[in-house]
C-alpha cells in the first residue's frame, strides 16, 4: 500500500526539502505539492509540542506537556491505521494522508525528545547525530577525550535507531500496516504512564 508512495521520508524531512526544490525548479507540481506537505506536517508536529510545552525544562520530565504530547503522537498513529485499515490497496491519497500524519507524529516526537535534552537526542532523524559522532571520533583519535561519553551515547541511540529499522522492515513484511500497532501501544502506553504513575 504504502509502496505508493516510494521512498517518502516522514521521520526525517531533509530530502522532502531538497525533492520540493526540484519539483518546483522542474515544474512537478505533484512532487513539489506533495513534498511542501510532509515538510509542513512535521513542522505541525513541532508547532504542536512548542504550544503544548512553550517552557520546556530541560532534563525534567514534565507530566502533563509530555503525557499530552505523546496522546497526540498516539492519536495521529491511531488516525494512520484508520486509514491503512479502511483504504484500498491502491488508494493515493490515502497513503499520502498516512504519510502527512505519521510526519505530524514525528515532529511532535522530535521536539518532546529535542526539547526534553537539549537538542542532544533527536529521535526522528539522525544527519546531526552522525556528523556529531565523526566529529568526535576525529577528536578522540586525535587525542581529544572531552566528548567521549556524548560519542558512546550517540552510538548507543544510533544502534537502538538502526535496529528498530532493521526490525521494523520485517515487521512490515510479515504484519504489513498492522505492524503500526506496536508503535501506536507503545506510545499511548507511555503517555498514560507520564499522565498517571510517573511522579517529575
């Protein structure tokens, strides 16, 4: 179903900016309309957390901001399995609606996790994660230890990241859009945790 779209990056918007450039250069008007909207949708995602959290603290998990936030992540999850469950396989513009609110998810998750660390951890995306790490590498080979631990924990996440790719591939295989329902529980089950059992 989603193969309808190829290739369309929701959890990092880079190459949507780059592809809406070229189709508006090119005058692919579906390209560059179609890439302007997942940039668009992430950037609701953000816009959602910086209203629902305008004061972040950094490093304090805030119950209600957080909770709050990862409903919507939740929410917006659970509205892309509606449409993957009641869409036909070759439905457009329903993979395109899927692919607007898995973007609008993923922004909101970035900048809860962004805003929570101080921009250290990025969950959606990984371009400064990776430049970060050989920066430190080219440091630490160098002799220059003072980032060695922010190195060790941006390989930890990137392993994590690249293993719930590598997973995620062949869930998708076996289960197809079901496999959007361990997200979907997952994230639900933490915003209920942040509402009611966590204590900040």
């Amino acid at each position: 179903f989603l193969q309808l779209l190829p290739k369309q990056g929701v959890a990092a918007v880079t190459g949507a900016w780059t592809q809406s450039a070229m189709g508006a250069a090119s005058n692919q008007v579906k390209l560059f309309v179609g890439q302007s909207a997942v940039i668009v949708s992430f950037m609701l995602g953000s816009l959602l957390y910086g209203l629902i959290n305008p004061s972040p603290k950094q490093l304090e998990l805030e119950r209600r901001p957080t909770s709050t936030a990862l409903g919507l992540v939740g929410a917006c999850l659970v509205g892309a399995l509606y449409i993957l469950d009641h869409a036909t396989s070759k439905d457009r513009a329903a993979a395109f609606e899927v692919c607007c609110l898995v973007a609008v998810a993923s922004g909101l998750q970035n900048s809860l996790t962004s805003s929570l660390t101080g921009n250290l951890c990025r969950t959606t995306h990984y371009t400064g994660i990776s430049s970060d790490m050989g920066t430190f590498l080219g440091q630490v080979l160098r002799g220059n230890t003072a980032n060695v631990f922010k190195l060790q924990t941006f390989a930890k996440l990137a392993a994590c990241f690249w293993l719930g790719g590598y997973g995620a591939f062949f869930a998708a295989q076996r289960w197809g859009a079901d496999a959007l329902r361990l997200p979907v529980a997952v994230t639900v089950g933490l915003a209920l945790y942040t509402q009611f059992v966590h204590r900040a």
